[in-house]
C-alpha cells in the first residue's frame, strides 16, 4: 500500500474508530490511549519533514471534529514535536498553536494553558530551521559594534549564547573550540554571544583562552538585552547553538557540540558533492559551446541562465556559472578567455542579488573583465613602469619595434627555461625580422634579475615588478600561470597572446 493510500485508510479508521470509541468506551482516559496509538499509527506513516507533518497533523485534526476530539488531538500533536528532540519538529508545532489555539479555532484541552503556548511560539517562532536568521547588533569587549548579518562571510557560521559560569558550558565549549579549529571545516566562523550583563567576566574569558584557538571567534555581548536576543532565539538556557550559512539561512538550532559536528560533516560532505556535480555538468556544457561565434555563445549560455536562473535556489546558479566564467577566464584559448567577458557581462554583473558574497560580481568580476578587455589581440598593450636589472625605471609597452615579444616568466620556473632557451637560439633570426625581447622576471628583484640574466646568458632585457609593486602586474595582465607571452607591433597593439614558437614564426615571416 502506497503512503497516499494509507494515509486515507487510516484517516478513515480513525475517523470511524473515533466514533464508535465514543459509544463503546466509558473511560475518557482509555478512549484517550486509542487516540494516542492511532495518532502514532499515523504519523509513523509520513516522512520526518515538518511540511509532511504538518499536513498530516491537519488531517488528523479535522478527523477528529465529529467527536469533538480535535482539541485533544490538537494538542497531543503539539506536545509530540515540541518535545521530539528531533531537530526541526518544533516548527510543527509551532504550526499548530498558531493555526489552532493562538487563532481560537480551537481551545487548549486539559494540561495545557493558552498562555504557555504563546510563551513557547514567541521564544520560537523566529529562529526555526530554513529561517533568515534575526540579526543581533552587540558590542565587542573592546566597545566596537558588531553585526550578526555582516559576520556571516563564512561558508558556515555558528551562532553560539553562553555563559562562562554555566556548567553545561563549560564542558561544552572545549568541544566548540575543537570544531572550529577542524581543518575539514573550513570557512567556519563562530558568533559566540556572552549572555550575562557582566561584561567584564567576558573580558576575563577571553583573556584565560589560547589565541592561536579563537582566530575565527567573534565575542560579543548585549548587557542591556536592547536586542531582545533570549525571545528571538530562545535562550532560555545556556548553552544555545544554531548553524547559520552564508545566506543568513538557519541549518540547525538547539544543537550541542557532537549533533553540532554531525551536522557540519553532513553538510560539508553534501556541499562538496553538490560542486563536484555542478562542476561536471559546466564543463561538458562549455565542451558542447562553439567559440569561433559569439553569438552561440550568448545564445547557449542565455539558455542555461534562464533554466538556472528561474530556480528559487540560486546556489545551483552560482556554482556553475562561476565554474564556467574562471573556466574561461583561465583557458589557454583565446576564443574562450572572449567569451568569459560575455558571461560576465550579461550574466554575472547585471545579477548581485544571486551572489552571497556580493564582492565577487560587484568588484572581482568587473576587475577581471577590465583586464581581458585590456589584453585582448587588437587592443593597446597597458604600459606599466617597471625595473631593469641595474634599478632603472623602464615603462613596458613604450618604444616599440616593428614586432616586441614579452614574456613573463619566473627564474624558478622548469617550463620558463625550455621556452627561454628556444628564444636563445633563435634570438639573431629573430632580430633580423625585426622582433625586439623584453622578459619579465614576475616574482623577481632588479639584483635577482641581473643574475637570472648572466647566469643564462640572456641578451635581451630582463624587467622586474617595481618595489611597492603590490601585484598590479598581476591585474594588468594574464600573468598566473607563466610563461606567458604577448606580441606587440609598432603601435602597442597586441598581436597575438600566448602562442607557441611556431606560431610566432608564422606571424612575423
């Protein structure tokens, strides 16, 4: 027999067993008991999932209308998944009271009163599972405001109220700080809230803790309860820990330290899953693309945008487009390194809101189109003042021959050297053709360049970053991965990019 099927047959043999209990049986506490082991027939029937539960849990209540029964039933189920212990069920409950009891559909039967029960919703209602989390702004020991939504960076965040005096606590918390330290974990913050008005006794914690253990913590408290904190999270005792993501969702509440670890060990596991999936399925996507048209590519990437972009969960949208954009950006193609700016352009940029981490569409994104764009073949070369080997300031892109050849490169570099050593032999060919060579030591100092230089016997220049470089040879230009090459005519402009000797030969002949 099928759930649906099953669900109706005992819906009917509650109904009309309910009915005739109420003829037959004297006793209201033996008519009771089958009411009880009907209810838990029941709902041994639906899934563990508060959506489920609720249904079903209106389903059992209106079967009891005919008897008058749906208070208690009501009830019953009230109590059932407010003391579960199963993580989430509480919302069921809370489902419950305010469907029933706080809207005075119904009246609380015997054993329970109406003002308990919006006690337990109001403590509840705003911090259950798949919830944005209510933000708390409080106060750092050292006096600076922090905010609980401006904190969620990390992949996870625990959301933590203690009390350094509570015993529960004070086995509970080592735990915590072994938790945060995993390096399976990473991208694990905690938000831990001291909830005694006694700040100083904070101070002291903190200060009777290992550095080193606390570099992911942020201790905050609020003495004056001004964020009404115990209600909207339900600190009622101590301690009290949620899972928050970075979307501000709530992942798990009233956790303890090892349902706390088996969470986060599910959660990382479904996540790393989850990449690896959409990471397959972007990369035969870009396999299926025809580069050599950009309108294809707009016309296949729109298609995938518009299927992912319409989901009402956004992570699948974030994973595969920013797999496929680095998968671009990063590509040896030039057709494809093209196309990264398209995908960019029209389908990351103009869309902040789906992004958790707004800086990546807002400021990386943009950044890095700035660069392809700037070192696309046909664009002018971005001068950019450099060292030579005896500390001159040299500006790279300026005076050009009839063809210059940069390539960066590193002095540590193994496949640097082969090309190095091809440019060595074919150095006076090249310069019969007009070809001029600046190399650009990346990682490299005026006085390391200088012996690169001799050590290699390398005729040519050898340019190195400026001193207070800070990496922007790195934004200008394609530099991750060296060698990297670029051919310049006499304009500045770029000819080609990232060639291969034979490439380079067939150009300038």
């Amino acid at each position: 027999m099928n759930i649906k099927a099953t669900l109706l047959f005992l819906l009917l043999t509650i109904s009309l067993g309910l009915f005739s209990q109420t003829r037959q049986i004297s006793g209201a506490d033996s008519l009771r008991q089958k009411v009880d082991s009907h209810i838990s027939s029941f709902l041994s029937t639906i899934p563990i999932h508060p959506d489920s539960l609720s249904a079903a849990s209106d389903r059992l209540i209106a079967a009891g209308e005919r008897n008058n029964l749906s208070s208690y039933i009501a009830g019953r189920l009230f109590m059932i998944f407010k003391d579960s212990g199963i993580m989430g069920l509480e919302s069921v409950s809370v489902y419950i009271a305010q469907k029933y009891f706080l809207s005075d559909t119904l009246t609380p039967p015997d054993g329970l009163n109406k003002s308990e029960i919006l006690l337990f919703v109001e403590f509840n209602k705003h911090s259950l599972i798949g919830m944005d989390a209510p933000d708390l702004v409080m106060t750092t020991p050292s006096g600076i405001h922090k905010s609980l939504k401006e904190s969620l960076g990390s992949k996870y965040t625990v959301l933590l109220f203690f009390d350094d005096q509570c015993t529960i606590c004070k086995t509970e918390l080592p735990e915590l700080l072994k938790i945060s330290k995993f390096t399976d974990y990473e991208g694990l913050s905690v938000f831990a809230v001291f909830t005694h008005p006694d700040t100083s006794r904070l101070r002291n914690f903190i200060a009777g803790l290992p550095v080193n253990d606390i570099i992911n913590w942020t201790f905050v408290s609020d003495p004056a309860y001004s964020t009404d904190f115990p209600r909207l999270y339900n600190v009622v005792k101590t301690p009290q820990i949620f899972l928050i993501d970075n979307s501000g969702k709530i992942r798990g509440r009233n956790l303890s330290s090892s349902s706390l670890d088996e969470l986060l060990s599910k959660l990382y596991e479904n996540d790393k899953e989850f990449s690896e999936q959409a990471s397959r399925f972007a990369a035969a996507y870009i396999e299926a693309i025809d580069f050599e048209d950009s309108v294809s590519v707009k016309t296949s990437i729109s298609s995938l945008f518009s299927n992912l972009s319409s989901a009402s969960d956004k992570e699948l949208y974030r994973s595969v487009f920013s797999y496929i954009y680095e998968e671009l950006l990063y590509s040896q193609n030039e057709k494809r390194r093209e196309a990264s700016v398209i995908v960019a352009e029209d389908f990351i940029i103009p869309y902040p809101d789906f992004w958790i981490n707004k800086e990546y569409p807002a400021i990386w994104v943009p950044s890095m189109v700035k660069r392809t764009k700037m070192n696309q073949v046909g664009s002018l070369f971005p001068e950019h003042t450099m060292l030579n080997t005896s500390g001159k300031r040299i500006t790279l892109g300026k005076k050009c021959s009839k063809f210059t050849l940069i390539y960066f490169t590193d002095q540590h570099c193994a496949t640097c050297k082969t090309y190095t050593e091809i440019l060595k032999r074919e150095y006076k060919n090249l310069r019969k053709k007009g070809v001029k060579i600046i190399a650009v030591n990346t990682m490299g100092t005026p006085a390391s360049s200088n012996q690169y230089k001799i050590l290699e016997n390398i005729k040519w220049h050898v340019l190195s970053p400026l001193e207070n470089d800070n990496g922007s040879i790195f934004q200008l230009y394609e530099t991750e991965s060296v060698p990297y090459t670029l051919l310049l005519d006499r304009k500045g402009r770029i000819v080609a990019k990232n060639f291969d000797f034979a490439t380079l030969k067939n150009i300038i002949k």
